[in-house]
C-alpha cells in the first residue's frame, strides 16, 4: 500500500488573497507575542511563514485533537529560536493551545516558553534550540519508522508509514551534531526526511559570509541526499518541492530563500534574527503589510475558520488509519497486538524472568555482563535496538543473530553510528520520541564528552534512552589519561534527570539493565567496566543480595556486631566495591565494627524513602567513599566533617601503565583505604 498523502484543507488553489491573510497572521502573532514578552525571535517566523504554512496545508498529516496519534506526519522546528512560527501554527490548525498562551510567551508557567520543549505543549515533538538538535532528533525519528515499518508492516497494510519533515536553519547547518546525523541519514538512505532550510544568509553575528562560505547543497549532494532549491516566498515552488522530496528514495533538503523579518523596515539584516523592534518599527511592519495596528493579536475571521479546517481534516486521516489498523488487526492478530503494546511502551509480561544470574566466584568485566544481559533480554523484548560509535566489539552492544540496520534490512536491531557520538546521541532521543523501539547506545566513558548536549536534552525531555558507558575508569590502564575518565561519572550525576548506574559486579550489571527498561522518565546511563571484576557471592552470609541494587544502594557487607549501628562505612560503587570490601574484611578482623554500602546508583538511592537511607547510611557513623574518580560530590553521603568523613577518589587525570600499577601509584589500594578508615576511627 503506497503512503497516503494529505489532502489539502480547501482547493488545490488557494485564493491568493487569503493566503496572503493566513501568512500575514503566523508573522503578525509573532510579532506580537515577541514584543508583549520584550523578548525573542520574530525574523525567522516572518521568513519562514509562507513556506511552512504550505508544508502545514499541503503535506504534513497530523490531527489537532489528537496530538498523539501513532502514525501522525512529525514536524520539527530545528530552528528552536523560532518558536512562534510553531506556536502561532499549533494555535490556528485546532491544537489545545489558547491564544492566552500566546500572549503569555516566555513567561513563567506558560506552554511557549522561549524555545520549544517536550511535553509543555500539544504538537511539539522534540525540544530544540540548541542548534543541530532537532535536526539529528529528525533523523532518529525516521530510523525509528522505518525499523518498525520493516518488521511490523505485511502487503497491503502500511500501518507505520509516515514522514519526518524540519526546518532548519542556517545554524543547524553549521552543527556538527547535525553533520554527523546527517552523514548517518545519507548513508542509510532515509527517504521519509524532508528538511525545509531557511537558507536567509544571517546568524546573530551577522551575514553568514562571516563564517559561512562552503556550498551546503553540494556538501548534502554528498552525503547522499536529495538536493533543491527554491523561492521559499513561493507557496507553489515550495509545494511542488516537497512533492518532488516526497518520491525520491534519499533523504531531502529542501533550501527555501526568504527574507529575515519580511515586512519589517530591517527586513533581511542581521538586526532581524532576534530581539523586539522599537514601536514605531512595528508600527511600520504592520503597515507595509496592511495590518491592523490594533488589537494586538489579531485573528481575521476567515483565517480562523480557514485553518480550522485542519481538525475535521486530521479526523478524516486517522479515521482512515484506524480502519487501516483494524483490518490489519483482522488480518494479523499477531504482530498487530505486539506492535500496539510497543507503541503504547509496554514491556513484555514476564520479561524480567530472562535476566541472567551469574555464579559467583569467578570474575568478569562488567561491560562483558552488559553484553550478555542484552542478548538474553533481546529474544524477549523485540523492540530493544541500538549500537555503538564505532566500538560495538568493546562496548558489547551487538545483538547476536540480528542483521545491522541498513538501507536494504531496515528490520535489522545493530546499529552502526559510526564515529560520531554526538550524533548518536542526538538521534538515541528521536528514536526514543517517536515511540515504539527502545534505543540504546554505547562509547568510551571518556566520549561522553561528545554527546553531552544531546544526553542533557535527553534528560530535560525525559526519553527514556539507555547509554552504555564503557572503560569507565583508571582501570583502562595501557591507553593513559587520554581514555582513562576521572571527572566524566561526576559530570553525568551532575544532570538533572539522568539515572547514572555504576554495578560492581555482573548480578548488579543484570540489575542496572532492570532499572534502565523499567525507568520511562528519564535516560540512564549504565557505566561499564573494561578489566575483570570478581563476581561477589551472593550466598554468603553477610553478602546482600544482588536485587537489593535496584535501590541505587544497599549494605553489601556487614562486619558489625551490631548491625544498626556500625561505627564506620565504606561507601563505593563499581570496580572500587572489591577495595572497600577488603579494607573491611581486615578491619573486621581486628574487631572494627564496619560496614561496606554498594551505591552503584545516586539517583536511585536518593528516591528512597528517608528511613531505608538511614537503615543503610546511619547517621551517626563514620563514613569513607573509595571511587576512581573526582571526589566531588561525595560530600552528599560522607559529610562535610573531616572528622567525621573522607572520600577517596582521584582529583587527577590518570597515567600510561598496567591497570594495577596505576591503581597503586595513584593510591587507590586497600592499604590507602585501610589507613584512611583507622585515622578517622582514632580520631
């Protein structure tokens, strides 16, 4: 079955005088809206009216009064800074977005804030603003409809089939992130990307022949998409553009010149990107465009009416859709009922039962625990997909028996994101946005770096995105202070919203993966250890159990006569686990009434009720953390006392050697954490 295209709201001409009228509109309410706030972006929005009205009247499929339909058309507007381009758009087409809200732009509260964000508003897909980011977001989208489309479409019955279309602008193109995500949609053929590029030459600092000088047609030529360019004040050449865009089987761009801030006096000058205009500019923009001077806000009539033809339209669509999927449903029961529960983002019943339980006694590499976990969760949960930056074989995030996803097996669950971390991250959040797959992706610890931008905006929005974080410290050993992370799992608990988990062993790595599928608000980032970590026996008697990790922090070791009240506690998390339980076994020996505590998870601890922290971290006792990082923020669990406290970290980079010379070098022993536990217990 061939994709539906949309029918237009009225004729296929539109009457030139009324479309004027609607254009006129979108630029006067964002006009309006950025002087009532004495702040924002109105030139884009002006520029850009004519041509997104006609991909909104022509092209995109959605329906207003239900925002969230599965197979809806995605609009993005990479260009964040514009956001009453799409604010005035979502209010006119029907979307629950009051005028009031409107008029409230950037204020405290509102559904407009300055750039668009997930979640605060009905018809916003993504939160841009930083430049390159939605773009790359658009990109995962597409990933994401195509792998569904593969696996879960039969002959006849294209229920996932849709577009992802953008604007972006002349920033976005600048990005790397959006290079990287470009590079990956060239080479992976994705022919459901349309991007619209307000090509209007003018960034904050100026022209863009400032720094701006290659032909980014022919570097898109390159990557492999489909290339034009077009009047983007010309409602027919940019709709006989996307028609175009719509049958070529590469991904689009589609450059669109317009003028910054049309209609005002400094129309297509650099004053035009951002800021309010004086009032008597205003004054002279509604003017020359033959605009009311008052009301502010003004909506004609027949715009309204016009544009409201878009909610009994977007009926009409997913009307057709829903009788598409009921025939589907008639016709496969069964891949139609495992397709609804992925995109409602159900897990499977009983998948917890796959998890692993790994024999104590030997030793192995936590990222090599991950590996295994991943593959014994994937044959149960079949939307679970993702990759590597180029490292799968260290990051062991290949999926066994499942082809790669490429241009010509879409159904593939291995991604190849190549060298391009930022990108994958980016792209992980629009797999995660669109819905329906489960996305994972791996690199170095150290790499993290790379892709921060796109894990914190994963974290603002809430997707639930899984990283894995492989070589996660010191122990990296050979490859030096340039791959060893010391300051990286500091910097990742740092954001808002990231659940960061570091296990100590394989049966904690089995819980980490738990926590991560069944976390749907937020990413997490599980940090992986490359060197061997023994694997703690759990059956000992004074061994906690390995689930008590789903709490984020657990007693692991009690070597107190009295277990309420331990005079002193290591606290560790990861490969640093085994120093701390050995500095506790000596100590206890010696009749030191000491406790070790797994804190593999802050995050998770911290949601904990305020008795069980206290039941694992008493108050009252002395307390040393033992991790192979930056010391800060451990003063959240050891106190701010040196009396009463000491973290034992790395407040260095690391160095060239075997792992275990450079534990020793850089004080990370069970002697160093032995002597430090005795000085605070003489004191």
């Amino acid at each position: 079955m061939s994709v539906v295209t949309a029918a237009p709201f009225d004729s296929p001409t539109l009457d030139p005088e009324l479309e004027e009228n609607v254009v006129n509109t979108i630029r006067m309410l964002a006009l309006d809206a950025v002087q009532a706030a004495n702040s924002g972006h109105a030139g884009l929005p002006m520029g850009m009216a004519t041509a997104a009205l006609t991909l909104w009247r022509r092209h995109l499929r959605y329906s207003p009064t239900n925002p969230e339909w599965a197979n809806r058309d995605r609009f993005i507007l990479s260009a964040g800074h514009g956001s009453m381009l799409l604010y005035a758009l979502l209010n006119l087409t029907g979307y629950d977005l009051p005028l009031q809200q409107l008029k409230n732009f950037r204020q405290w509260g509102s559904q407009t804030p300055g750039h668009p964000e997930y979640g605060h508003a009905p018809g916003v897909e993504t939160t841009t603003g930083p430049l390159g980011q939605g773009f790359a977001n658009g990109v995962g989208m597409a990933i994401a409809e195509q792998w569904l489309a593969a696996n879960y479409n039969r002959p006849g019955f294209d229920v996932v089939s849709h577009h992802v279309f953008a604007i972006v602008s002349d920033g976005d193109l600048m990005e790397g992130v959006a290079q990287e995500a470009a590079s990956l949609a060239g080479h992976l053929r994705l022919g459901k990307l349309i991007y619209l590029y307000d090509d209007n030459r003018v960034t904050i600092d100026g022209y863009t022949d400032l720094a701006f000088t290659e032909d980014q047609y022919r570097r898109f030529e390159a990557y492999g998409w489909h290339v034009q360019k077009v009047d983007g004040m010309d409602s027919a050449a940019v709709d006989a553009a996307i028609g175009a865009a719509k049958q070529d089987p590469r991904p689009s761009l589609i450059g669109c010149t317009t003028i910054i801030g049309f209609g005002a006096p400094k129309q297509g000058e650099p004053d035009m990107h951002s800021d309010p205009l004086p009032a008597e500019e205003v004054a002279q923009t509604k003017a020359s465009l033959e605009w009311p001077q008052d009301p502010t806000f003004y909506l004609p009539p027949e715009v309204s009416a016009f544009c409201l033809q878009a909610v009994d339209r977007g009926k009409r669509l997913e009307g057709d859709d829903c009788d598409l999927w009921e025939a589907y449903a008639a016709a496969h029961p069964e891949p139609a009922a495992e397709l609804a529960g992925l995109l409602r983002g159900e897990l499977p019943d009983g998948w917890e039962e796959a998890l692993p339980v790994f024999e104590g006694g030997g030793s192995q590499a936590t990222r090599n625990a991950s590996g295994d976990t991943l593959n014994a969760l994937a044959p149960v949960i079949p939307n679970l997909i993702g990759g590597s930056a180029d490292l799968a074989p260290s990051n062991k995030t290949i999926i066994s028996g499942s082809p790669d996803f490429q241009p010509d097996s879409y159904s593939g669950r291995n991604f190849r994101f190549g060298v391009r971390e930022h990108g994958m991250g980016a792209v992980l959040s629009g797999m995660a946005l669109h819905g329906g797959v489960i996305p994972y992706g791996g690199t170095f610890l150290v790499f993290s770096d790379y892709m921060r931008a796109s894990v914190r905006l994963a974290a603002l929005m809430g997707v639930p995105v899984i990283y894995i974080f492989t070589h996660d410290s010191i122990g990296v050993g050979e490859d030096g202070p340039t791959h060893q992370p010391v300051e990286h799992v500091a910097a990742l608990r740092a954001i808002p919203n990231l659940t960061v988990i570091r296990p100590a062993d394989a049966n904690e790595v089995t819980q980490a993966w738990k926590s991560a599928l069944e976390n749907r608000g937020g990413p997490t980032a599980l940090i992986l250890s490359r060197q061997n970590l023994p694997v703690f026996d759990r059956t000992a008697v004074q061994i906690g159990a390995a689930d008590h990790a789903a709490k984020g922090g657990y007693v692991f070791f009690d070597g107190a006569t009295n277990p309420e009240s331990p005079a002193l506690v290591f606290i560790s998390s990861g490969s640093e686990l085994e120093l701390a339980y050995a500095a506790a076994q000596q100590l206890a020996e010696s009749g030191a009434a000491v406790r070790v505590v797994s804190l593999p998870s802050w995050e998770l601890f911290a949601a904990q009720s305020a008795e069980y922290q206290r039941e694992v971290l008493p108050p009252d006792a002395l307390k040393v953390s033992v991790e192979a990082g930056v010391v800060q923020g451990w003063e959240r669990w050891v106190g701010n006392d040196p009396a009463r406290g000491a973290a034992i970290g790395l407040d260095r980079f690391g160095a060239s050697a075997p792992q275990q010379d450079v534990y020793a070098n850089l004080g990370l022993t069970v002697e160093a954490v032995v002597r430090a536990a005795q000085a605070l217990l003489e004191t």
